[in-house]
C-alpha cells in the first residue's frame, strides 16, 4: 500500500509531503519553544530566578527529546517515509542552528516566529537528506 492510499484509508486530507512536513515542523518549533519557556516559569516560580541552575540542561534536552518523539508520531500518522529520522534531523538541525547563530537572541519575541519557521525547514533538509540516503543505499 502506497503513502497515499494509506493516507486516505486513515481520512487524511490529500496534501503534498512537502506541506505535510513544513506543518510538521511549525508545530514541532511551538512545542519545543512552548516547552522551554514552560520550564523557565517552572524555574522563575520554583526558585524565585529566571535561572534553572543545574535543571536547565536535563529540561531542555527533555524539551527536545518531546519534540523529535512528537514528530515521529505525527509523519508517521501521516504515512511519510523514515519519520525517526527526518523528525530527529529536523529538530536537531533547528538546535544546531539556534546554539550557533541565535543563542544571543533567545529572549527576543521573535523567537516566536522564527524558530518555528526554522523547524519547517529544518524538516525539509532532513526530508531531503533522508531520501538522498535511501538512494545511496539502494
């Protein structure tokens, strides 16, 4: 059974792959930066500061590790091809990406929109990258 006839037998709408995944990766985006400022109330509540001190980096890998589970559920559902992997690329991409060049940002409103809107495309490389695997492997 193809991608497509098992996407209708579950009563999904027909899309693009491509839009599937760039969805995919919005939502993914919202969850990890949901997560982390969720987890920095957590600290500021708990601990009158905004620090978590030696909470913060178990957190945030949970936060991530939440995202790149959510995702492979999510392309899975949707019937897409290697979801593990594009999902576990995807948002380890997006984390490279944000250590590496917006980690002076983070605290900005924008955050809001763009690290989201980077997930989506992080998911797309990944999708990208995964398929030129799958080929080299063939």
């Amino acid at each position: 059974m193809s991608a497509d006839e098992e996407a209708e037998a579950r009563g999904l709408p027909p899309m693009p792959p491509v839009v599937l995944l760039a969805v995919v990766g919005l939502l993914c985006g919202f969850v990890v930066v949901g997560l982390v400022w969720l987890s920095g109330e957590g600290c500021a509540r708990t601990r009158d500061t905004g620090k978590c001190g030696a909470l913060g980096l178990p957190l945030l890998i949970l936060s991530v590790v939440v995202a790149i589970v959510l995702g492979t559920i999510a392309l899975r559902r949707l019937a897409l091809e290697n979801p593990g992997l594009i999902s576990f690329l995807g948002v380890a991409f997006m984390c490279l990406i944000v250590v590496g060049l917006l980690s002076d940002r983070l605290y900005s409103t924008w955050t809001l929109l763009i690290i989201p809107g980077l997930t989506a495309v992080t998911f797309l490389v990944a999708d990208l990258l995964a398929k030129r695997l799958n080929r080299a492997d063939a």
